[in-house]
C-alpha cells in the first residue's frame, strides 16, 4: 500500500471516530434527541454545575442546561433542565427535584421523583417542587455535636464508675450502715430479726382486721341483731340508701298517691307494713302507664328524734319500693327512693307522718343517687340530713 493509502486511511478513521464520538456524547447530552424543558428553585446548589447528570428513577433522563442566578437577593437559583421525551409520562405536576452527591464525596446530580399517577403531565418550561440538599458542612457540624455529646456521655459514665468504686471501698472497708450490714454479721442477724418481728405483727394486725370485719358481718345476721331490726322492717341499714336520690327532681309529676304512715304501718317507729293493700292503685299505674320514674317519698312526723326519724323514712321508702317491684310488672330502674325525716313544718298534732308516691313524666331527669359515704355521714351527723330533707319536703 502507497504512501497516500495509508495517509487516506488514517483521515478516514479519524473522521469516523471523531464522528462517533460526536454523537455519543451529544446522545448523552440529549443534542440529537426531541427534549423538553423543566426547571427547579433551590436556595443553593451546593457545587452543581451545568451539563450534570438528572436521573429519573435512578435512571440516567436528562442534563442541566444551564444553572441561572437571580437578579437580586432574596430569590432562588434556577436550575434549566433538558429532559428525555421518554420521561413524559412519569415527571408529573406533584414530582420533586433533589440534589444528590454520587457516594459521600462523588459529584453532584439532579434526582427527579416520579408523580402520582392522577395528577397531570408537566409541560415544557414548568417549575417543579424541589428540596433543599444536605450540604456536606451541615453534615460534618452535626456530626461534630454527636462526637461532642459521646464524648460528655462517656465522661460522666467515668465518673459514675469512679463514684461506685468509692462507695464499692467504703462498704467493703465496713463504713456507713451498708458497710456494717455487709461487714458485721451480729448487726444484721439483729436487723433481720427485728424485720421478721416486725412482718409478724403487721400479719398479726391485719389478721384482727380481718377477724373484726367477719365478727361484724356476723353481728348483722345475729339472731338479737336480726330481731331488733327485722321488728323495724328490714335487716340492713346499708340496703337503704340503694335506690335512694339526693333530691326531689324539677318539675311536677303527672300523678300522686299519698298514704298517712298510720294507714301502712303498724307502730309509729316501724317500717313492717301492714295495710299493703292500700298501695295497688299506685302499683296498678306504674304498671299500665308510661312515665319516666317515679318517687316513693317518706317522712315522718314532728315528734321523735331526728336521725332516727331519718333511718325510719328511709327504711319505709325501701319497703314500699319492695313491695311495688315484687307485685307489680315494671322496671323497677325506674323506682326511687328518698327518705326525708322529720318534717320540719309539720304541726304536733301525733301524727306519724306520711308516704307519697310521686310520678313524673318522659324528659324529666332523674336526681343522682346517694353514695354510700353519704348514707355514712347521715348516720354520724345531724344537721346536713335535717338541712337536705328540707328542700325535699312532700306535697300535702
């Protein structure tokens, strides 16, 4: 082959490299290709430059164009974006841009997320959402204040073992109640004795407390007990406050029976009825009527001790409500009580006092029922109970 053959050939295959050259990197940089524009704001751009990689998925889809500064202070920097047609259809309005770095020190790229599948296309020159990068400096700072923070961790745990070895010396030297605990076997043979004495009598104690409660619970159901009160009407004075309310509630019933205590009980400090034929009519309404609840109402007459009296209107609410419920078909939920005492504005005239049963209609609400305390505190003081019944006064 001549001289100029292979001079020839030598220009062709340069040529034919430099062309292939050409169009790889303008394929990569999407010089040969139909693109489309997006851009994005950032405050900072931490190193970016144009011509870097954007990646769509990982992907390599793009290069920045071009990186824009503002026109004056307070604005963003604009990053130009020649994307891929490919990308069209998965950049969408809600997709957001992110700088990366290629490994911890690598360079800088432009990460574009892809959209929901309901929001719409982007279209050429539209800005995208974007996030502020993580600068290395930010990184590195905190960094430096978690090294900062070990290093004041690991020196108070130094002292914390200096501190336990100190005390570790003290006891194993016998100093301090610990040190003659773990050092003097007498003082803690003695210290354990007195522990065991003293787990013994609270035993002890709690053993009486126990035994007291029983002997109480048993004095209930004795048969001298049994009879005082079984004489009166009923067994347990805790039963009476029940289905006892505090109050009478607003408004006014839609129907009243009202019975004097002679006509439903035998003795003037008895609650043992003995005329329960005369409560039918009442029973016979509050089972054949609608009504939201009614009021059994006791009270008792001017004579006779206070709280007493208080007891005994109680207990004769409670029995009359007994009998109601056990011989007549209704909710008996909706059957109150409330014993009210000595009525304060009675004249002495020996009467025994009397008995209503009060009826209110739907929408009326129901006072709360008393609490056992209360029931407690009637029976311990005097005044509250008189001063309460006094706004429960029953209608004449």
């Amino acid at each position: 082959m001549s001289r100029a053959a292979r001079l020839g050939a030598f220009i062709v295959v340069t040529l034919a490299i430099l062309v292939a050259g050409v169009f790889i990197i303008g394929s990569k940089q999407y010089l040969f290709s139909s693109t489309y524009q997006l851009k994005a704001q950032f405050d900072n751009v931490v190193g970016l430059d144009a011509g870097a990689d954007v990646r769509v998925g990982g992907v390599h889809s793009g290069t920045v164009s071009s990186i824009v500064l503002p026109h004056k202070p307070g604005e963003k920097i604009t990053v130009v974006m020649d994307m891929g047609k490919s990308t069209h259809e998965i950049i969408k309005q809600d997709s957001v841009a992110t700088i990366e770095t290629e490994g911890l020190l690598g360079n800088q790229y432009l990460a574009i997320s892809f959209g929901s599948a309901g929001k719409a296309n982007v279209r050429d020159g539209d800005i995208i959402a974007s996030q502020p990068p993580l600068e290395m400096s930010d990184l590195l700072q905190k960094t430096s204040g978690l090294l900062d923070s070990s290093q004041q961790a690991i020196q108070n745990a130094t002292r914390a073992t200096a501190n336990l070895d100190s005390i570790s010396a003290k006891i194993n030297g016998g100093q301090g109640t610990v040190g003659a605990l773990v050092n003097d076997k007498q003082l803690y043979s003695n210290l354990e004795q007195t522990t065991a004495t003293m787990q013994n009598t609270m035993l002890q104690a709690q053993t009486g407390v126990t035994d007291f409660q029983e002997n109480m619970e048993a004095m209930k159901h004795n048969f001298f007990l049994r009879g005082y009160f079984k004489n009166r009407g009923y067994e347990d004075s805790a039963e009476l406050a029940k289905n006892e309310i505090e109050r009478l509630p607003q408004g006014t019933p839609i129907k009243e029976f009202t019975y004097s205590v002679k006509q439903l009980f035998d003795k003037q400090d008895s609650a043992k009825l003995k005329n329960q034929k005369s409560l039918n009519a009442g029973g016979e309404f509050l089972a054949n009527n609608q009504f939201a609840f009614a009021v059994v109402v006791a009270s008792a007459g001017s004579e006779g001790d206070t709280q007493k009296d208080l007891v005994l209107t109680e207990a004769r609410a409670m029995v009359v409500r007994e009998y109601l419920v056990e011989n007549f078909g209704f909710d008996d939920s909706q059957l109150k009580t409330l014993g009210i005492g000595k009525q304060t504005d009675a004249k002495p005239d020996g009467s025994w006092g009397t008995v209503q049963i009060l009826i209110y209609p739907a929408g009326t609400e129901i006072p709360p029922n008393k609490q056992a305390s209360a029931v407690v505190s009637s029976k311990t003081t005097s005044d509250p109970p008189v001063q309460a019944s006094a706004d429960a006064t029953p209608k004449p």
